[in-house]
C-alpha cells in the first residue's frame, strides 16, 4: 500500500488498479475477474465500467469479486462509442 496525504489526513492506495470495460458480456466478466483475483500480487483493486448494456447482472457479478462499479452515462448514437 502506498500512502498520501490529501487534506492532511492519510490514505492508503493500492498498488495496482486493473479497468475492466464490460458490456453485454457478463459471462466474460466473470471469467475475467475470476483471472484477476489469481494473480500473485495482492495489493490491488479492481474497477469495473459497464459500457451501457442492456441488463444489470453485470454489477452484481463485479460486487461478487469485490470489484467497485462505475456505470459510464448512456449515448445514443446508434452505433460505436467514440
């Protein structure tokens, strides 16, 4: 853990942070983060960002790994994100 100093007080930070995109694949997601929990270094965290998909099961399948979620905003563009 490394340690700052925001606002005169300290906090700890992992070490590694690992940013997983998920969208509509939630058997994926969970292979993925089943591979991230068995790597060798322990000081991280995962953060998961769901890319607009159609069903919430992939938030409860990040909560599960112990992963922090983050839903990006909704676009319409009828087609690719850019």
């Amino acid at each position: 853990m490394r340690v700052r100093y925001c606002c005169d007080k300290a906090m700890t930070w992992p070490s590694i942070s690992f940013v997983v995109i998920s969208y509509n694949r939630p058997n994926y997601l969970a292979l993925c983060l089943a591979a991230l929990r068995r790597q060798l270094v322990k000081d991280y965290e995962i953060i998961v960002s769901d890319d607009g998909s159609d069903t919430e099961n992939w938030r409860q399948i990040a909560l599960e790994f112990g992963a922090k979620t983050v839903t990006r905003a909704h676009t319409y563009l009828n087609g690719k994100a850019i």
